[in-house]
C-alpha cells in the first residue's frame, strides 16, 4: 500500500508540471488582443532603410576570339580579328555616407569600365571608383548629387546574436528593389572560402544574384553586413546566405574616405588550430582557441607579451576559435589601435594589448630578371617578406627568394626551374634575400658547377647544375 500511494503521489506531480508547462506555453502563445497588434509590420524599418540601397550596373569590354580564326577560308572573308562585345553585370549597393559614398561587393565592380548606379527613386547616376578590395570582396563608389543622401548607419557593436530577425535589401535577377525577411542562421562563419577574411553572417533571407552588394538589416534599421554570397547549387536561394559584417564594411569605406591604402594589420605570430587531442592534451574543456605557434621577431604579439604555446581565446572580448577569426578582428582595426588578446596560459587567462601594425616588407615587390651567365638566366624572382607574402597568398613567415616567372627558352626553362620554386641555398650560401642571391652569385661567377637547393611544393631538392 505504502509503494501504490507514493506512485500516486509522484503522478499528481508529474500531472501538476505538466499542466503548469502547459499554462506557460498558452500564455507565450497569446491572441492578438487589438487592431494595432495584428497589424504588426517590418513596413517601418523598410521606409527608413530602403531608400539608401541602391542599384549598381557595371559595364566592360571583353575582346571574343574570332569563330573563324584558324580557318584561310573563311578568315579570307571573315577575318580573324577579335570582336568586342560588351558584358555587363548587376548588383546592388548601400549609401553609407550622406556625400554619395556607395559600399558594394568588388566582385560586382570587377574591371568595369563604366559604372552606373541607381537610386531607389529612380534617379541615375555616374560613379566613381574609390577603393576596391578583393581580399575582402568590397568595393566603395562615390557619386555626386545636389542634396544629402539617406544613408544606413552601421552596427558597429556587433551585438547580432543567432535568431535575431534580419531583413536583406537588394535587387535580386535585376527584378527592382526587394525585401526578404529571416534570421541570424549563424555567426563567425570562417570555412566559406570566398573571401581572405572570412568571417560571415550567415541568413536564411532569401539571398539571389543580383543581392550582392545590397544591405542586411536588424530590427533597429542598422546595417548589420553586405550580402554577398549565397550557397546553392541551382544558383537560387535555399537559405544559405552570407554576408560581410559591418565592423569589416566599415574599415573599409574608412580607408576609401581617408585616401589611404588598405593595409591590413598583422598580428605577427603564427596560429595553429587546436584539435580534440590537443584540447584533451592541454587539458581543455573543449577545442577553443588558436595555438601560438611561432611569432615573428620584434612583430606586435611579441612586442605584447605573447608567447610560443599560449593558446589566443579571444580578441576584443568576442570569443575566436581559429585563425582565420583572430584575422578578421585584427583588421577591423585601424593601424595604430590596440587589441585586447586573451590568451590562455598555464591554465592562467591573461590580457595584452597588440598594437595593430602593417606586416613588414612590402605588399607589391618588384620582380627582377635575372641576367648573365647562370642556371638563373630568364628566371624572374622577387624577395619575400610577410606583406608581399599575406597580398599574395603566402605563408607570411616564408622567407627567401622566389621564383615568379621564368622565360620561355631561357636557360633558366632549360634546368626546369619553375613559377614557386624557393631559392634556398647556392653553392652552400643560404639565400633570404636579394643580398643572398647577388653575393652568391658574385662567388660562382665563371663557374662550371652550380650546387642549388630549393624548396617545390614543400619538398627540398638538392641539384648539381653544369653549365
């Protein structure tokens, strides 16, 4: 008897959970109890922040190969000249500053020769290219007008969080102006591949071509990111957008109404992502994080306090958990700001403060071509260092000489020297810079026998070259 009564006792409480959950949830889930409630619309926000999303149409000519090229008889007739055709594309745009500066996506821009853009009353204009950044696929165009532009302003504090709702603007297959509602799907995507500094919002507002460039925005009327990519297979929506965060939009348009160059900040250390078993191994909760795997001498993580094996959570307070995350913080900053790195140490959390600098050496090196009488001959090559490395898609911490182009029936193309091919030593001088080369050069001049070492595709090869 004692065990029936303590079975019912547990049911009635169980029933008394149940009936209390259920309350709750009918209470959540209320009628609308008047007529401004069920009038509830996205009609305000949209007033306020369409009329700064525009159209961008972009033009350009492309020479197309003859169809008769090749051919004496019909080339007799026809000829074999290219003919151009013009080719042009469509995507959108915000106004960003009451002046007429226009953030868009570069790939909507790229090799235009003429650009148009068109507001959302109708009205047409030319425009200028300002600045235009394919590392991070945004561009920043200026028009001129006779009156202030509405413009978006950013949400700079990224304080977006996954569910918010979202409303992307643009004009999707050039049909006009559109607005798609949805969700934050996710935050800090980093594995899109679409651009270097990948680190996305992702929506599930129907994003199409012809959004590109156009605004994403929360429910207070803020530019949150430019749309930019979707992730379909038909080449429609399925709910899978991207967009740039507005931290990196607005870096961006700063350094275009600067007149600056775009020169990213370089941490100066290089990162290695930490695994399941390198969690369990330093004893981790969970993978989180990057592992300071080297650092670059007298560079900004140095300088800080950062050391080889301390394990970077987070910058400026927003948690990161690879390199590419810590990338895109560090250039949303300005160069001479200070970041905030937290870093794990010894199971100790601790703060630095990196001073945000340019990578030494420089983003546009000069190939030279090499001459005289050596296996090098016809070869073109260009001294690495991290700025010229990070431009071009490099290990920034890769020192040396490389090979960039070698002439067609050089003696250089004789030896089979290639485009990537890193000089590391000759005759037994190490090589790591142009000085290197040339005083290497200056030792085996004259001579029959070349002993070279170089680094292809990361293996090491070791030849005697005989002249």
């Amino acid at each position: 008897m004692l065990g029936l009564a303590a079975t019912a006792c547990a049911q009635e409480d169980v029933d008394t959970l149940q009936d209390r959950a259920s309350d709750s949830f009918h209470e959540e889930r209320a009628v609308p109890e008047n007529r401004t409630e069920m009038q509830l619309s996205f009609a305000p926000i949209v007033r306020e922040a369409a009329p700064a999303v525009v159209n961008v149409y972009s033009r350009r000519v492309v020479a197309q190969r003859s169809p008769f090229a090749g051919d004496p008889f019909f080339e007799r007739f026809f000829g074999s000249q290219p003919q151009q055709r013009d080719v042009g594309s469509l995507g959108s745009g915000v106004i960003v500053d009451p002046s007429g500066v226009i953030v868009t996506n570069n790939h909507v821009v790229e090799g235009a020769q003429e650009l148009r853009v068109v507001l959302a009353d109708r009205r047409e204009f030319d425009a200028e290219l300002l600045l235009a950044d394919e590392r991070t696929d945004l561009a920043v165009l200026q028009i001129q007008a006779d009156e202030t532009l509405p413009v978006l302003s950013y949400n700079e504090a990224g304080d977006s969080e996954v569910g918010d709702l979202v409303l992307a603007i643009g004009n999707p297959f050039g049909v006009g102006q559109t607005v798609t509602s949805g969700i934050v799907s996710a935050l800090a995507r980093t594995e899109v591949g679409i651009s270097d500094y990948s680190f996305f919002i992702q929506t599930d507002a129907a994003v199409n071509p012809g959004n590109s460039g156009g605004a994403l925005v929360n429910m207070n009327g803020e530019l949150i990111g430019i749309n930019t990519a979707i992730f379909s297979r038909s080449g429609g929506s399925i709910g899978i957008g991207f967009a740039i965060p507005a931290e990196m939009v607005s870096s961006v348009v700063n350094a275009a109404l600067n007149g600056e160059d775009l020169i990213r900040p370089w941490l100066g250390a290089k990162l290695q992502p930490v695994t399941s078993e390198l969690a369990q191994s330093l004893g981790l909760d969970r993978p989180r994080g990057a592992i300071v795997a080297d650092l670059w001498p007298d560079g900004a993580a140095e300088e800080a306090g950062l050391e080889r094996g301390d394990i970077i959570v987070a910058v400026d307070g927003v948690e990161v958990n690879n390199e590419t995350g810590i990338r895109f913080r560090f250039a949303t900053h300005a160069l001479g700001d200070l970041a905030r790195v937290e870093v794990l140490r010894d199971g100790e959390t601790r703060e630095f403060e990196v001073e945000s600098r340019p990578a030494p050496g420089n983003t546009t090196a000069e190939p030279r071509t090499v001459g005289g009488r050596n296996p090098f001959q016809g070869a073109r090559i260009v001294e690495l260092s991290p700025a010229f490395n990070e431009a071009n898609g490099i290990d920034p911490f890769m020192d040396g000489v490389m090979i960039v182009a070698v002439g067609r029936r050089s003696v250089a193309d004789y030896y089979g020297f290639q485009a990537g091919d890193r000089i590391v030593t000759i005759a037994g001088i190490e090589v790591d810079d142009f000085a290197d080369f040339e005083n290497a050069m200056a030792d085996q001049d004259n001579a029959r026998e070349w002993p070279i070492e170089i680094i292809r595709r990361g293996e090491r090869h070791s030849r005697v070259l005989r002249l």
